[in-house]
C-alpha cells in the first residue's frame, strides 16, 4: 500500500495522513478518527482503521 491509498473514502484520508497521526501521538483508533476524521461518517472503514493503527504503532516501536 502507498502512501496515497485512500482508507477512508468519505473523509478521503489517506495512509499519510493517518501514518502522520499516529506518528503524532495518535495512538488509538478514537485518537486517529479525532485527528483525521477517518472512520466517522459511515464506520465501513472503522475496522481496518483500526488494525491499521496497530500496525502503524507497532513500526514505530
């Protein structure tokens, strides 16, 4: 996946966007939808967010 692939289609997030979050101190899924707005409209995406985030915190350690 590219830093360009879109994860959330409603709030058009991207992999960047959400990698900058949790790089931020974003380090829930609730921290990143707060920072990115990902996962708050329609939630279809709430679960790959969400193992999207762990996996992201977990190449930062």
């Amino acid at each position: 996946m590219d830093d360009d692939t879109i994860i959330c289609p409603c709030m058009g997030t991207t992999l960047q966007e959400i990698r900058e979050a949790v790089k931020g101190g974003a380090d829930t899924l609730e921290a990143v939808e707060a920072a990115t707005g990902a996962g708050t409209v329609c939630g279809a995406c709430a679960d790959e967010l969400a193992a999207l985030v762990e996996k992201l915190k977990n190449e930062l350690q």
